[in-house]
C-alpha cells in the first residue's frame, strides 16, 4: 500500500535530515515542515480516511510510527544543539516577572471570623452542625407550631425523604443540648437555607450565627449584658443596644435587638432610616418547651438564646447595597475588603 510505504520513506527522510542538522533554527523549520500545522505529517493522515476498513489498521499502525519517529528525531536533534531553548523562544532574563494576585477573605468571611473571635473572648464555644437537618430539629424540637408558614414547602427546601435544608441554626443549638448536660455556653456559626426570591436583600442562602447559654439563673439580664458587649466589641466603645417585645416560637419572652447606628452613631441617616437604630438580632429566653424536647428540666436550668445574619452585618459594615454582590464572586469587588 502506499501510503504506508509514503509514511516509513517519510520517516527515514525526517530522521536523516534532523541529524545533519546544524542548528536551531534547521531543527525548527524541519518541525514545522513535518508536524507543523500545515506539514506533511498531517496531511498524510488526512488520506487515511480514503481507505477501506480492510487498510485501515495497518496504516493506522504507521502513521503512529512516524509521529513517534519524527518526534523522537526532533527531540533527539534539540538536545544535542544544546538544551531546551528552542530557536525564537529564548529565555529574556531582563523581563519582569509576573504579576500574582493574592487572595483575600471574603467579607462573609471576616464577619463571621470578628463574631466568632469576640463570642469566643467571653467564654462562648464554637459548635457546628449538619446542613441537611431533620424536621424535627429545625422545627418541631424549636416549638415550632404545625401551621408556621415557615415549614411551608413554598418557603423550605425539602428532599425526597422529608429531611429539609436547614432555614436557620437553631437545630445545633438542639443537638447540642441532647447531647451534652448544662451548663452549655455556644455559638453556631454557619449556612441555612430558605426559598426566597434573591433580590437586593434577600438569597436563597445565606448565614447566621446563634448563640445559647443554659445555666441556673441566668435571666434577660444576662443576654441584655452579652448583647451589649458584643455591640462594643464590633461596633466601639460607644455603641449602645436597646430590647424591643417580639414572638419567636423556641424564646419566651423573646425580643428584637437593634444596636446604635453604627454609620451615623444613633443621629440619623439613610442606613437607619433616620431612626439612629438598626435591626440586628432576634433573642429571648429559651422557652421551657425547647428545654423539655431536649431532655434538660426547665425547673431547674434557665437560658437565652440568640441570633442573627452574617450578610446584614457585612453590609451594613462595609455599605454594601446589594446582598446578591456577596455572591456573584467578582474579583474587582472581593479585592476591596
Ligand atoms: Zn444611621
């Protein structure tokens, strides 16, 4: 056939050519020549598709021999004019190196890492938890009614065997407290999930951090003390907090947490909507209800429990208007924190 016979003959001629070669740029012109894009290499396989299937792996067999061949050849032809530097690609020491960019936190990132640092200070230990949760830790465990809308599937991801996406990280709050016997003094960092439209406010996911201190004794003065230093500890030394009734169905009372705005320092602005407050957590006393489900006796232990969102901390911290920015992994904006 012919083709094989083109094939070795080509072979034979690349290799004697390359090992008379006198230098670089010879080695060069004869790659270009034999395996260059527009070389006879290639075109000679283009004539293996004429074939008949009888031919074929015969011919297969030598276009492989050849490719290996020249190759080998030209290797063997840039190593013996002296190393690597192929001619026209010479190395240019005097050119500058290049430009490495580095890597920073995430401003979800330093939030959570400051909050973490500050609740650490004051005795608090981290703990973490699954975030692919029971119902029953996420909801029923947390006296949450029947009827709440949250448990809705329009406002909750659920899987096909009725475990869920966790919509807050009040359930490591309960494993903890199933597992492990008062005191317990913790905060649970972390992602949670709810089926919200993304908007300027409001994702699909976003994070939280809660914190829950079980003791004898401790009353809201104790949360409203914790609180308060917290604030200081993020916002400065002038930065104050105030209480406001709320509902939640696992704090009895609970209460609403705004902290002093930390923008205009509690005289007005845009970010408060001239109210010189900001909402930040949500609180209360652990309901004797959320005690009972997890085996501690509400007779004798008491405790507060407390929460809320990494993302409206970073926002507010760093004036960022548009929560889904956090998300969308900008380079040119993550390199401005
Ligand atoms: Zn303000």
């Amino acid at each position: 056939m012919s083709l094989i016979a083109d094939l070795d003959a080509l072979l034979a001629e690349a290799q004697g050519l390359l090992a008379a070669a006198a230098d670089s740029a010879t080695v060069e012109a004869l790659r270009a020549k034999y395996i260059g894009r527009k070389g006879i290499l290639p075109e000679m396989m283009g004539r293996l598709a004429g074939l008949t299937p009888a031919e074929k792996p015969e011919a297969g067999k030598a276009v492989n021999r050849a490719k290996t061949g020249v190759q080998a050849a030209l290797d063997a032809a840039v190593e013996r004019l002296g190393g690597g530097a192929r001619a026209g690609h010479a190395v240019d020491v005097t050119l500058p190196g290049r430009q490495r960019t580095l890597g920073r936190k995430h401003p979800i990132t330093l939030v959570l890492d400051d909050t973490v640092a500050i609740f650490r200070r004051m005795g608090f230990l981290v703990a973490e938890g699954p975030e692919i949760e029971t119902v029953y830790n996420n909801f029923d465990a947390l006296n949450t009614p029947d009827d709440h809308p949250s448990r809705d599937p329009q406002d909750t991801f659920y899987f096909p065997d009725g475990r869920i996406l966790r919509t807050q990280t009040s359930p490591v709050q309960i494993r903890v407290m199933q597992t492990t016997k008062p005191p317990i003094r913790i905060v649970c960092p972390g992602r949670v999930f709810r089926r919200d439209t993304p908007d300027a406010t409001h994702g699909m996911n976003f994070h939280q951090i809660e914190g829950l201190y079980v003791d004898r004794n401790v009353t809201l003065a104790d949360l409203k003390g914790t609180m308060a230093e917290f604030a200081r500890e993020l916002c400065g030394a002038d930065a104050k907090i105030r209480f406001r009734p709320h509902f939640f169905p696992f704090t009895e009372p609970s209460v609403e947490c705004d902290f002093s705005c930390i923008i205009c320092g509690g005289k007005g602005c845009r970010v408060c909507k001239q109210s010189g407050w900001l909402e930040i957590a949500g609180a209360g006393m652990v309901n004797p209800k959320v005690f009972t489900s997890c085996g501690i006796d509400p007779e004798e232990w008491t405790g507060y429990a407390f929460g809320f969102g990494i993302e409206r901390i970073a926002m507010i911290r760093y004036a960022i208007n548009d929560l889904r920015l956090l998300y969308e992994n900008d380079v040119r904006f993550l390199h401005q924190f």
